[in-house]
C-alpha cells in the first residue's frame, strides 16, 4: 500500500491505474461488514434490492410480503459505540396498506434513472407501481394481468422513460411512465419471462431471458428481435481469412451461429430468416433450463447470464458467443429469477446460489470466495460501486452488507493493555 | 482567504512524456518536438543546437504525440491526442510562424472502461488510419483519405482484454497492426489484425506468436526491407515477422523508451528504468534477418522518450530526471561509456515532497522540494527572482552614484570605480592583494559631486560635475580639457555615448557636446521650455559609439522628448499622463529590438518600441516596479544586455521571446548600481544601498532560479528546522544489483551547504513516511519526529511502524524516543504541542510525557478511526481536515476536555485524494486522482444536523496535474504596501514538475478577472481547437462539471502577450481602459 502510494507519487503508477489496482485488491477481501447494519423492514424474503444511481445513497428493497422500503446507506440512523457498528433503518416502508400497495410478493424494484423522486416496483399480484419518493404514495399503475417477474428502466435513455416488464406472459411489454399506457409488445418467447434488462450500450436495446432458456436481443425501434444467444456457438474472436475477401461477407452469413437478422436491413434479413427455417434459430438456447438472471458489464460488451441449469455463462454481446468461461459449481434452482452483481470495472460477478454469494472472477471463472452469513436462500445482490460494498437480500428477511475487510482494531485507548491481553489469551489456548 | 482562487503556474511543467523528430516547419528543416504532459515545444535542429521555435499550453493531458506526413504533402502533420478523449492534427503555417488545426474532435465513447494500459494512438505508416485504443475491447480506426482528410471514426470490437501495446506493421497491402496483450493466464501473446476500412472490421492477420516472455511490454515495428516486428522483454527480445523468428537473452531490465536510429530500421536506442543506454542490432544479409545484437553504451537520465536526431545527436528525454541531450561517440570515455552528455534541461519532476523556507530571511520564501526518482532524486532550491551572490561589501552611506572606469581603452576588465557623494567623488580601484582601496585620478574634480562619467574615444575619460564637463587622459590621467557651464547655470543631468555628451543645465538649456582628440566641442544648444529632469543617448542604432537620438524627460509638463543628433530637433514629444516625472530615461536593445524605457518617480515604468530613424514611440506599456524612484542602468550578463532598475524594489528588465519580462532581485532596496567587471570580481555589479557599498555576482537571468542538489538517491519527504538550521529528509537508496532492494535514511542536511551532515539508517523494509519538526508542551527542544511504515512484500498493508523522534544536537541525530505503531504513519502533524498521526486508516494523538526516570516518550491520548486510510491530513487549531485515500476530506475536532477525536463533517462525494490543505478556518483545499482541486466549506451556520455534517463543495476545477502536496508560503518577496501581498497563497507540487500558486482573491477582484477570463477565451483560441472550458470542467469517474470559482491564472496572464489590437478589442467587451487591464494583470503576475 505504501508502495503503491509512492509509485503513485512519482507518477510511476498512472493514477487510474493506480486507483483500478487498489479497487481490485479491496474487492478480493469482501466479507461481512462488522462496521454496518441495514435493519430489513420486511416481514418475509427479500427478492430485489437497487441503489440509485444518481446518489448511489439509497437502497431499495422489495419483499414477499409486498412491502418496500429505502435505507440510506451514507448516513447511519443509529450508532452502536460499543460494537462500532452503524445502524441503517429504513427511511419508509410502503405495503399493502398504502392505498393500491402491493398485495401479493414484491419481485422487482427499480429506482428511477435521473433521480431518486421516482422508483417502480413490480408484483406477483399482476401490477407494476410507480411511487413518488416524497409522498411515498403510488402514482401511477400499470395492470399486466400476469404476475411480474421483472422490470427494468435504462440508465441511458436520454428519448424515451419506458419500463421493460417481463411477466409470466410470453410478451414482454413496455410501459410508457409519460403516457401511462403500453407501448411495446415484444413477442418471441415461448414461455415466462424472468428476466429483462435494457443494454448498458445502447437505449433501445432490451435483452430477455425466460424460462424457455432463450435470451433475446431487441431493439425497440424494430419489429422482432434481432438476436437470439445460442450456447453452442462459442467461436470467439475468429475472423474470417485474410485472402479470401471475396468468400468472406458469404461465410460471414453461413456462419450465422450469431445474427440471423442483421439490425441494419431488418427486411432483407427477414426474408432470410424464412429459408433458414424459423423453428431452427427460433429455438436456440443460452441454457438448458430457464434464463434466471441477466447482467451486462458496465461498459456493455460482455453480459452474464445465469440458468436454472445451474450454470453461468458469459458471453459477447456484439458477436452473441458464448466464451465458454467455466464458472464452478453454482447452484440455481428456483421459480423465479434472480439478481446478480457485476463490479463496475468488470473484473468480478456476484452470484446468489442457495445460501450463500458466489464471487467469480468474470474473465477466468476463478472462484474467489463463497460469501456466507445469510440462513436461507439468497434472491438478489446490489453492488455499491464508490463504497465497494455489496448488498444482499435473502428469504431470511436480512439485508446483509458485505464490505472490502477492514484491518481489525484491537483498541483505541490501551495498546499495551489489549496486546497483554491477546498474549493471555494466546497463553490460555497454548496450554 | 476565500472560496475564490486564482491558479497559476510559476514553474511549467519540465516532465518530459513524449518526443518525436520529423519535418514539420519545412521540407527542408527538421524539428524535435517535446511533449511536457500539458505543453508542446518545437525545436529546429540547426549546426549550433536546438533553437526553440515555439513552447505553447494544450488544453488536455497529452497521450499521444505523433508525426505523420500524408501523401503527398511535403511537411509533417503532429497528431496530437489527449487524455480526456480529444484529438487535434496540427499543421505549421510558415508564414505566420504559428500552429494551424488541419483537424479536430472528440473520440470519447459514451460508455466504455478506459484501458487500464493507458491510451494507445499509433497512425499507419502509409497514413490510411489512425487507430486508438482507448476503451477495454475497442479499437477505434480514424480513416485518413487520400487527401489527407481525417474521415469519421468507428470502432472494431478487439477481443484482447488486457491490451499492452499496438503498433502497425511496415508493408503491408492492407493496414495491419500487431497486438501484444495478457491472457487470463497471465501469458503473453503477439497477434495480428488486418483493418477492414469499408467492412469496418479487423481480418486475421498474417501470423501470430503465441507464449513470449512474461515481461514483455513493448513492440517495435520495423520498417521495409525487413518489416516484421521486434518484441522487447525483461529478460528476452525477439524479431518475427511471420517467416523468420530471433531471439536472443538480455540481462533482466524493464525497457521503457526506445527510439530508431536508422530510416531502415536495422538498429535502435533502448533505454530501461535505471537509465543504461542499449543499441540493438538487427544483422541482416540484404532483406534476411541473421541475429540480434545488444550493445551496452552508457548511462543517462532515466529515459521516457527517446528521439535521434542527427549525427549521433539522440535527445532523452526523461520523467525521473533532467532530459538530455547526448552524443554518441565511437569510442568508449574512460569509464567505457559511448555516451556523452552534451546538454541537459533541469527536470523538477516529480516532486513528491517540498518544503518553503526562508533561508536568506528577506521575507521571501524558496521552495526545496524533492524531485527525480531513483537514482537521479535532487533537492532543487527554487528562488523566485535574481539571486546577488555578495562578493565584497564596504560600509559608505551617502552614495549618490556610481560608475566604473577601465584604465585604458584597451583593457578587458574595469579598474576603477567612481562613487559620488553629496559634495565629493572618491574613486576606488582594486589593489594587488584584491581590495578595494582608495585612489586618484588627478584630472578628476574629487570635491564636487559627479553627475557622470564614462571612458570615451581616444583613451580618454570624462567627468560631468555641476559646474564642468572635463575630458581626461586616461594614460596620464590629466585634465585634457574642460567646459564650463555658463555663469548662474548649473549642469543638473549629463548623458554620454563614446563620442558625444549631452548636459542639462537650469532654465532648460540643452547642450550638446562632440568629444574629439583633446578637445570638446559644443556643436548646438537649444533652450527648453521647461526645465529637465533626465535625458540619455545610449546607442541604439548600427554605430556603437554614437547615437543619432536624444531622449529628454520634462519637469512640468511630463513628457519625453526625442531629440534628433547632432542638430537637436524635436522628433516625438510624448505626453507620459498623470503629475509625476520622469526620473530615468534609457535607450536600450533587447533582442535586435530598440525600446526606450522611461521611469516615473512613483516606481512606475514605461516601455515603448523605438524607430531608430524616425524616433516614433510605439507599443506603450506600463508597470509598477516599486513605489520609489527609478533609476535605470544597462549591464551585461552571459552575452546579453539587461536594464537594472535600482528602487526600493530593485527589477532586472529582460527580453525573452521578443518579450519584455521583468524579474525581481533579491534585494531589499538599491540605490544605484554600476556594473564592475574587474580582474578579481569579474561580471560583477557594485551595489549602492543606504549605507553600504555591495560588489557581487549575478545569477542566471531568469524568473524562476533553480539550484540542484544531487542525492544520488530518492528522497521522498522534507522537512525544515529553522532552530538548528537543517534540512532532514526521508530518502531511500536504490541498490541496483538486488531487485528491487532499498535502504532507507534518515538524513541530516546543512541549510547553507546542503552537505550531509548525519543520517539514520532505518531497519529493513522499513520506510521512512513522513517527517516534521516540531516542538512539545513543557520541552524547550525542538524535534524531528519521522513517522515509518515496514513494507514487507507479502503484505499488502504494513502493519508495523515506528515513530522515531530525533534531537540534533552538535551535528548529529539523536534518537531520544520511539514509538511503535500498528501501521505506517503516512503523516505527522504538530498540534498543540502534541503530535497527531495519521496511521493507515486511524488517527492517532499522542502527548510528550515525562517517565520517573526523566526520560521522555509519546503516549497515546485518544484516536480516530472508520478512514479507508488517512493519508493527508492536515490541522489549525482543535480542527483536523483529513484527506481520505477514497471518501475525500473530512472535518475532525478535538475535544480536550473529553479528550477525543470526533467528527463534524465530511464529503460525501468519492474523491480519492492526493493532498489536502487548509486555506482558512472554513474553507478547505483538496486534490484528487484525477487531476482536479476542489475546495469545500464547513457549514457551521446551517440549520440542521444533515447540513452541518456535510462539507459542501464550493469550487471545482481541472487542474490537469497530479498535486503530491500543498504547502502555505509564497515565491515573491511580499512588500508591506502593495497590494497583491494581502493576498494569502497556497503552492503545491506536481508529478510533472510543475510549481503552482493558489490565491484567495477578494471577490471583487474574482468578478472582474472571471469576467477578463470569459472574454480571453473568446479571443484566445487553444492550441488544435481544444476548449478551454472543457479542459478546466472538473471532471473524474463519476462526473465533469465546469469548473467553478477557480480561475485559470495562466489563461488570464497570458492577456500580457496578446497584441495591443486584441487588449483593445477585450477593453472594449469589458468596457475598462487597456491600461487598467494590463496593470490588474501584471500585478496578479507578481504573486508568482
């Protein structure tokens, strides 16, 4: 750490490298924060948890019992001295008897992208809400007259404010919050969708994933959706051949293990689609069960996709193929997605398998370490990406905060008194 | 001081990141051209040397520097690339003499991760692309069309994560670059893509090497016939090109810089971290490649950059240390080195630690800081100003003027020098045992005051008094011949060249005066309407011996009147404004260019370019130098005529770029001064003061004065203890034969001589991490405390450390306490006679107590704990403003009555912090790691709780440079009545060398500069385009948002260079007179 101070110093260490390289090194000693507490509001298990990414202050959760509630995460609520442990209790906490209030389970919360005036929250009792943050009363409803799997608004969206849901429908539609009506219905899938997720790249690209193990590119300005991941075409980085330019662009479509409908002439390719036969492509899979959970990297290249055959796969966004990156042994079963967590500058992903966080080095599949500490089964993380702190919730009821390890403090006033003591106590167990 | 600053650069950056060599001011003429991070400079390689051409700011960090020549085209195009995500191609424009943008733009990504590597920029060598990798898994290609246009830009997604270099291959049909990057496993690899300009893809390439050393980091391209590529490791270094593999063993070094000596590419320059200097080889049978060769030549700086000139000529430039210049010679020197330094350029980069100190206690601050790394670390003394070194120096109050006299015409150095009183002139000459000793010359009137006197043509000297103008023999040293002033007319001034006098009588006469062989002949007089308070006919023209223009200045009605020679007409009468009058005039030539300089008796200063044939005044300037009479006189340094300008704030007046530049010299108040170069002080100026005659040398004519001290090792902290007079510093000595081994000191500097007096060794691994002197309750001494840290290479956070206290007595380091620490002690800070640490991420207060045994030790008081590590920090009062390493600054108290550290507030932005400093009781200074200040005030006032714990953020701005610490103080001798020295100023010290100023301005005069500033921007355009506002925005991770209550000081100053037509133009948009302006700048200029 010093060194790394004095390379810096001498401009040895470029900054951002310097910066990028301490981030990594904390994150490898993530464990149970001793320092914080988030005292869950909520009566059963949480399913989904957000912070906002305007403040990155605010921690949004959503529980089986249909309650949400924020927690600040900054500002400690209480302060216990003794344990030097800070407090969070939730700020509100919203259920079923606010007026349209959830009835049945919370399975997706989302904080509006601009500001924290907004979140929306989607419920097993068919409804998607929309809140005011102030008033904390439901503002806006949308009835999907399916039970809501999943919802998800672009942080990139500069033209349009539309929530993506994916529902126990096969359609996966999208609700207009400035209109207050549907504006998309995007069919494809052949079952439930868990999972939706507005790319990291572009505002109009939405990927789905549902329990017909399909994950689904869709660019919201064209009818269908353009790709269609298939976990058998892993051939990365092959380009064509140097000298056979003119074979190339023709063994470019026979190697359509990737785009079979080219964004740019969605027309021609349609025509296309129709000689391949559609039940071909139509029926590619990115996992053998359902599609569990989606996460994009930040920058948008890469995605992680987890499956209910208890897999983890990593793929590239742009040529859709699978790396075929081994992640050991996951376990994800379930009937419902869940939400997993990638590290801003990608190096690690956040799993929730059964009890515990699986943390995966995302380029190697290493495994790094196995977070436990929650009792029952673990539904969704949230990754703090200044704190490097990383928020789970679990059907325990427990918002568990998980933070880089800090050097223990024996004492603050005595030294010499603890050191004795630790030495006595080293002396108690020696014998 | 206040939220409102004022940055300014007193020392530009002198880090040297890039350099390249083409021809790019002319087909025929070839340039070296030098990136110093923010600035770019254009040299000319002429038989002489380097001839600097042009040294401008770029708004941006630069990342890439690169020369290209399109087809077709007969000069090269600089492509400049910088880290916020700008490009500009830059283009001479030979007439003008400046810097044309060919193109412009922005090739930031909306969303992306920035390489981890650093940006890469590479342009083909056919010019079909410019292809960027600034964003993990992209590649961006701008296409440059046969017309030598840049097209729109595109990505091609690259599937190599951790990219390590890029560079194109030479002669290939199609661009091809080769990619070298980690795995996942760590291992290395080299492929090769082939762009697809119209598919907007890559192909595969030719060939692929896969498993090279581990530490290889580098890839030279080399050109046709042989083509292919060299890969350079620590331990290996490989030539393939697809057909033909070499490869051969080097001793291990990590190689950073290399540079290409032959057009063909057959051999190169490598230069690694300890700076030894290597020539490889590629031996070759026609287009075959054979073998690799290595060849040691010698040590230099640390190199970055390397550029071959010509003739053996290489330019090194360097991060670490100074850049050279060097020659390589065939034959080895005695030490077996090929190498020969022919020039070197003073690096102050990077300064990691500094310290102000008044070490001549004239009121004015010198910075020492600690620069270089590794082998090359200094202590460099910087001065604002010119330094008079004392040679000699006699009591003798009531000087009146001086003049020196050499004995002969012929002699080199000056024999006599003349001092005048108020009744009586005494002359001194240097005797045999080199004193200044009392003597005679016979035909000099010795009982009346002179008013001038000079040797002249025909061996023979002059002497003006009130009554008389007498023409000595210089040999004989007998009256030759006198004019006598008329009856009831006295001679008040009296100007000469070598063979004319003119004098100034009462009732303004004018007379004018021709000195021949023994004779003086009064050729004209004319009668003023006025009477006439100063004149000079200094030669400016082609004849040094004879001037065809006379300046005269006028009581009454406060003008300067040029005069043509030998007739006395009126040529000019220039009306100088205001009541006071001109008590100096001076015809002089700086740099080919005639001025005439005209002093007021307020201290100010005008300057006006002079037609020597017509004697129009043109170009009016004016400064305050002082607020007492000036007197002018002309010297001669290093080859260079400068004006002196004796007042109570004495001034050098130079030129440097066509420009004039005034630098202060370090003394407090001059009367008169006369240069004296005699045998025994040779170059030397005598000095008049009240009371005191001073003969001394001069420095080096500049603004900045830089003093080196060479340590041969790094050293990283300082510290100043004005009781015992030394310097302590934390240094640690690389051992190159042991990897990465280091011993660290203690060491005990002289103030004066900066010898070495003691030193300390530190355990092993143990590091020294911060130094302070300080005092305790109840102890008379005055200690040197230094805080350590052990840096064992399998742990990641020391947790072991010492504070060591020190007293010095006679000369030596005495340890009189130690105290251990679960930490490294990152800082120390004295605090009410207590010492407060900072200890990873704790704080620690800790008091002196006194044991039975008499004895002293530090005992631990109370703490504070919950920083991710506290790394700066910094105290005034019971206040502690720490600076995180990644939760920003944070306010702490210290209660003594309860004896603890608590906190009050904080910033809850992110910003990884690189040094804070306190600028008053609310307002607080910090930098953070990427390149931005920003201030924040406590908001003891507000309403509630949430408001007074946060620390609101109430300046921002992009600073561009990475700040290692801030430090009070100020460059500048503060004078008790100007204005500028109520104006409290913070330095810092960056990576790149730089030397900054941070005022706190009244807000009035922040209105008025910021509104100055918005209308510069307008009339100034950046280098390539670039914007200044987007430069300045604050800009990190997470945010860029424009830079507010920051002033950028280099922008405004910069308003003195502009052309009289641009100042007008601005006066006009801010509606305040040009010489308003130019006197509000220039005043700002003296802070620094």
């Amino acid at each position: 750490m010093w060194q790394m101070v004095g390379r810096r110093e001498t401009g040895r260490l470029p900054p951002h490298k310097f910066r990028a390289l301490l981030q990594k090194t904390r994150l490898y000693s993530i464990e149970l924060a001793g320092h914080k507490e988030i005292a869950s509001a909520h009566k059963s298990g949480v399913n989904s948890l957000q912070i906002d990414a305007t403040e990155a202050r605010y921690l949004l959760s959503g529980a089986a019992d249909g309650s949400v509630a924020v927690y600040d995460i900054e500002q400690a609520t209480a302060y216990d001295h003794s344990t030097r442990t800070s407090k969070h209790e939730a700020l509100f906490m919203v259920d079923k008897r606010v007026l349209n209030g959830h009835l049945y389970s919370v399975s997706c919360v989302h904080w509006y992208p601009i500001d924290t005036g907004i979140f929306v929250t989607g419920s097993f009792d068919n409804f998607v809400n929309v809140w005011d943050t102030n008033t904390t009363q439901v503002e806006l409803q949308f009835n999907m007259s399916k039970k809501v799997y999943s919802l998800s608004m672009s942080t990139l969206a500069t033209t349009h404010m539309l929530i993506a849901t994916g529902t126990d429908d096969t359609r996966i539609r999208l609700c207009d919050i400035a209109s207050g009506a549907f504006t998309h219905t995007l069919s494809g899938h052949r079952d439930s969708v868990w999972v939706v997720q507005w790319s990291t790249r572009s505002e109009w690209v939405l990927v789905s994933g549902g329990c017909d193990g399909a994950i689904r590119f869709w660019d919201i300005r064209r009818a269908g959706c353009y790709q269609i991941l298939d976990q058998q075409c892993s051939q990365i980085g092959r380009r064509p051949p140097v000298l056979k330019k003119s074979s190339r662009t023709h063994g470019r479509e026979d190697n359509l293990c990737t785009k079979y409908l080219n964004a740019s002439s969605p027309i021609r390719q349609r025509g296309q689609k129709r000689s391949f036969g559609i039940s071909a492509v139509d029926s590619r899979t990115a996992h053998y069960g359902s599609v569990a959970g989606l996460q994009m990297t930040a920058d948008g290249l890469h995605m992680i996709s987890a499956g209910t055959d208890s897999r983890l796969r990593l793929w590239d966004v742009e040529s859709g193929c699978n790396t075929l990156v081994n992640y050991p042994s996951t376990y994800i079963r379930g009937n419902k997605g869940i939400q997993m967590a990638v590290t801003p500058d990608s190096s690690l992903v956040f799993t929730p398998s059964l009890n515990a966080i699986l943390v995966y080095d995302v380029w190697s599949g290493h495994s790094y370490s196995s977070l436990r500490g929650h009792y029952d089964q673990v539904n969704c993380c949230a990754f703090h990406p200044q704190g490097q702190e990383l928020y789970t919730g679990s059907n325990d009821r427990k918002i568990l905060v998980w933070a880089p390890r800090r050097p223990i403090d024996i004492d603050n006033f005595d030294y010499e008194d603890a050191e004795q003591a630790i030495k006595a106590d080293e002396d108690a167990w020696s014998d | 001081m206040s939220i409102w600053n004022y940055v300014v650069t007193a020392h530009k950056p002198t880090n040297v990141t890039h350099s390249c060599v083409g021809n790019f001011t002319g087909a025929q003429e070839l340039n070296l051209i030098i990136a110093k991070c923010t600035r770019i400079e254009i040299h000319l390689l002429t038989p002489q040397g380097l001839q600097p051409m042009l040294d401008v700011p770029i708004y941006g960090r630069i990342s890439t520097l690169e020369l290209f020549k399109p087809q077709g085209e007969a000069q090269d195009f600089l492509f400049i690339l910088t880290e916020r995500y700008k490009f500009c191609v830059l283009q001479w424009d030979a007439e003008a003499g400046e810097l044309v943008t060919r193109a412009m733009g922005d090739v930031s990504d909306r969303i992306g991760r920035p390489t981890d590597n650093g940006q890469i920029g590479i342009i083909d060598p056919d010019c079909r692309l410019i292809g960027l990798h600034l964003y993990d898994g992209l590649f961006k290609v701008i296409p440059i069309d046969s017309k030598g246009q840049l097209k729109e830009a595109f990505n091609i997604r690259l599937e190599e994560l951790q990219v390590l270099d890029i560079k194109f291959l030479y002669g290939c049909s199609k661009p091809t670059i080769a990619v070298l990057f980690q795995d996942n496993r760590d291992a290395r690899h080299v492929k090769t893509y082939e762009v697809l300009l119209k598919e907007k893809d890559f192909a595969d390439g030719p060939w692929v090497q896969n498993n090279l050393d581990n530490g290889a980091g580098l890839l030279i391209p080399v050109p046709l016939p042989l083509g292919g590529v060299i890969i350079i490791g620590e331990q290996t270094i490989v030539y393939y090109n697809g057909f033909v593999f070499k490869a051969i063993s080097i001793q291990p070094a990590i190689t950073r810089a290399y540079g290409r000596v032959d057009a063909d590419g057959s051999r190169y320059l490598l230069s690694d971290l300890t700076g030894m200097l290597h020539l490889l080889v590629i031996t070759h049978e026609k287009d075959r490649v054979t073998g690799l060769k290595v060849e040691r030549l010698g040590e230099t700086s640390a190199a970055s950059t390397i550029s071959y000139l010509d003739n053996a000529v290489v330019y090194v430039g360097s991060s670490y240390g100074d850049s050279q210049l060097i020659k390589l010679n065939l034959q080895p020197d005695s030490k077996g080195s090929y190498v020969e330094v022919l020039e070197s350029f003073v690096n102050l980069g990077p300064i990691v630690d500094f310290c102000v100190v008044d070490l001549e206690r004239q009121g004015q601050g010198q910075v020492v800081t600690c620069s270089g790394a590794f082998k090359d670390g200094t202590l460099r003394i910087v001065r604002n100003g010119i330094g008079i070194n004392e040679q000699a120096s006699a009591e003798l109050p009531g000087i009146k003027g001086m003049w020196s006299l050499r004995a002969s015409s012929k002699d080199v150095y000056d024999t006599f020098l003349v001092v005048t009183f108020i009744s009586e002139t005494r002359i001194l000459a240097i005797n045999a045992e080199d004193e200044l000793e009392e003597t005679e010359i016979e035909g000099f009137d010795s009982d009346a005051q002179t008013l001038f006197c000079q040797n002249v043509l025909h061996d023979q000297l002059i002497q003006v008094t009130a009554s008389s103008l007498r023409l000595v023999d210089a040999i004989s040293r007998r009256q030759l011949n006198e004019w006598r002033a008329p009856p009831g007319l006295s001679i008040n001034v009296a100007a000469a060249s070598s063979s004319q006098v003119l004098l100034a009588t009462g009732g303004g006469h004018l007379v004018y005066i021709e000195i021949g062989q023994r004779e003086l002949i009064e050729v004209k007089h004319v009668k003023l309407e006025y009477e006439i308070s100063c004149l000079d006919i200094n030669p400016v023209g082609e004849d040094p011996d004879r001037s065809y223009l006379a300046v005269v200045g006028m009581w009454t009605d406060i003008t300067a009147r040029i005069f043509s020679l030998p007739n006395l007409e009126l040529l000019t009468k220039h009306s100088l404004g205001g009541e006071i009058i001109p008590r100096s005039v001076l015809f002089c030539t700086f740099e080919g260019i005639p001025y005439l300089l005209c002093a007021l008796g307020d201290g100010h200063l005008f300057n006006f370019i002079l037609d020597v044939n017509t004697g129009q005044l043109s170009d009016r300037k004016k400064v305050s130098l002082g607020t007492q009479p000036i007197t002018l006189r002309t010297f001669r340094s290093k080859n260079a005529t400068h004006v002196f300008a004796a007042s109570d704030r004495p001034t050098v007046i130079y030129s440097s770029n066509r420009k004039l530049l005034y630098s202060n010299v370090n003394l407090k108040e001059v009367n008169y001064m006369c240069p004296f170069n005699s045998a025994s002080f040779p170059d030397s100026l005598a000095i008049g003061k009240e009371g005191e005659l001073t003969i001394g040398t001069i420095d080096d004519i500049q603004k900045l004065h830089i003093r080196t001290v060479p340590l041969n090792e790094h050293a990283r902290r300082i510290a100043h203890q004005e009781a015992t007079r030394t310097f302590a510093i934390c240094s640690a000595k690389y051992i190159p034969t042991v990897e990465d081994m280091e011993t660290h000191f203690v060491r005990l500097l002289d103030d004066q001589t900066f010898e070495n007096i003691a030193s300390f060794q530190l355990d092993a691994y143990e590091n020294g991490c911060s130094i302070i002197s300080c005092s305790f309750t109840d102890d008379n001494n005055v200690y040197y405390c230094v805080g350590t840290g052990y840096a064992i290479p399998e742990e990641s956070e020391p947790n072991k450390g010492r504070i060591l206290v020190f007293l010095v007595e006679d000369g030596k380091l005495q340890l009189v306490a130690e105290k251990e620490t679960k930490g490294a002690v990152y800082n120390l800070n004295a605090f009410n006679g207590k010492l407060l640490a900072a200890i990873n991420h704790k704080i620690h207060l800790y008091k002196w107590t006194l044991r039975d045994d008499g004895t002293r030790e530090l005992q631990s008081e109370c703490g504070h704990h919950g920083h991710i590590l506290a790394l700066f920090v910094q105290s005034r009062g019971d206040f502690i403003v720490m600076g995180d390493l990644m939760k920003s600054i944070s306010l702490l108290i210290y209660k003594p009555e309860e004896g603890a550290i608590e906190e009050c507030a904080r910033d809850y932005n992110a910003n990884w912090m690189s040094a804070v400093e306190i600028l008053d009781d609310d307002i607080y200074l910090g930098a953070e790691n990427s390149f931005n200040l920003f201030t924040v005030r406590k908001n003891s006032d507000a309403a509630t709780d949430e408001e007074r714990s946060k620390l609101e953020v109430v300046g921002e701005y992009h600073l561009g440079e990475f700040v290692n610490r801030f430090r009070h103080g100020s460059l500048v001798m503060r004078l008790p009545d100007s204005e500028t020295s109520q104006i409290p100023t913070v330095i810092f010290g960056t990576v790149n060398g730089v030397i900054g100023v941070i005022a706190s301005l009244p807000q009035e005069q922040y209105m008025f500069l910021h509104k100055l500033q918005q209308n510069l921007v307008k009339v100034i355009k950046g280098v390539g385009g670039l914007s200044h506002e987007q430069w300045r925005s604050f800009s990190n991770e997470r945010k860029t948002v424009d830079a507010k209550n920051f002033l950028d000081g280099d922008l405004i100053e910069s308003f003195l260079d502009l052309s009289r037509s641009r100042m007008e133009e601005i006066s006009t948009a801010m509606s305040v007179p040009v010489e308003e302006l130019c006197k509000r700048v220039e005043e700002l200029t003296r802070l620094h």
